[in-house]
C-alpha cells in the first residue's frame, strides 16, 4: 500500500513538474519530463516484484521467485490479469504450507479471474485434479484431467496427467480411501482378549 502511495505522488509530481517546465519555456526538460512521467505511470500497470519473480522462475531460482511473489501483499490493485496469474503463483508457492483448502480457493479464484495462457490454465487444472485427488473427490479430479488435457495442445503435460489418470483409475472407492488416510497406511493390530 505504501508503494501505491509512493508512486501516486511521485506521478503526480512528474506531472506538475512537466506542466511548469512547459509553461516556462523549458521544452527539452519538458519532454524529458514527459519520459519519466510516463515510466512513473506505466509501472502502475507492471508491478516490479512480479517481473522480478517472472525473470527468477525463468532462470530456475525457485525460492528468490517464492520470495518476490510473496513480497505482493495487495494484489487487488493490480490489473485483473496480473492480479490473476499474483494469485496463482502464490497458490502455487504457497501449497506446502497453505494446505489444501485455501491454495484451492485461491486456484479456482485464479481461473475465474482468468489466466491468458491455456498452458497456465492447464497447469492449474492439474493442481486442482491432485488436490481433488487427495482430498477423495476422484470424479471432479478426473474431470479436471480432461479439461487440463484439451487445454494441453502443445503437449507439455502429457506424461503427469497420464500418470495422474493411471493413479486415479487404481484408487479404490471414497471410504478406502478415507480408511487408509485415517491409519496412515497402518494394519490394525487385534484387540488383545
């Protein structure tokens, strides 16, 4: 929130200063200043956190990426796009210590709002389907598959969502599952009479 602050004044400034060099007479610092009003206006629509997050996940640096998505506390100032995709990646990030239900609200919350890219969509989908899967929901899983499937045209998932159906087909029913989650994979030993 500080930062939106920051950058309204700094924009506001920039357009006052323009505004006066124009009006003295000063036209090459005026369009100068033109410049720099614009890159001020400009990063309202790009946050920086969220390239520097993009470039580290480019490079393959997972925690720096981790750490600069984070650094976005309120991304509902961003435009809906970005705001989607802020969203995303920390659901993303974020699932080891979020736990299921709430990295799935912000996975739905993040499709609803829109992803541009179908492999992005994709993706999602499948992250959904794994937590469905976990959570002993397998028919919305298996349907997430599918749309994950027709989303995947370049065929970059097609192994993990092969693997995924091959897993779920072997689940056994919603009570088996729920048993085996219970004891952890454990054999009851007998009562002792």
């Amino acid at each position: 929130m500080i930062g939106f602050i920051i950058r309204c004044t700094l924009a506001a400034a920039a357009l006052l200063a323009d505004v006066l060099l124009f009006a003295s007479g000063y036209w090459g610092w005026g369009i100068v200043m033109i410049l720099v009003s614009a890159i001020i206006i400009l990063s309202f629509f790009r946050n920086e956190n969220m390239i520097l997050a993009m470039n580290q996940m480019r490079v393959g640096n997972q925690e720096k990426a981790k750490k600069y998505i984070n650094k976005i506390t309120h991304p509902q100032f961003l435009p809906k796009k970005q705001h989607a995709y802020v969203i995303y990646l920390q659901a993303m990030f974020n699932s080891q210590d979020w736990g299921f239900s709430r990295t799935e609200t912000q996975l739905r919350k993040a499709l609803q709002m829109g992803l541009r890219q179908e492999q992005d969509q994709a993706m999602c989908k499948m992250h959904l389907a794994g937590i469905c899967a976990q959570t002993g929901r397998t028919n919305e899983s298996k349907i997430l598959l599918q749309e994950a499937k027709k989303l995947d045209k370049n065929n970059l998932f097609k192994e993990q969502i092969s693997t995924m159906t091959k897993q779920l087909s072997m689940v056994g029913n919603k009570n088996q599952m729920r048993m085996a989650m219970m004891h952890k994979g454990r054999v009851k030993t007998p009562r002792a009479k």
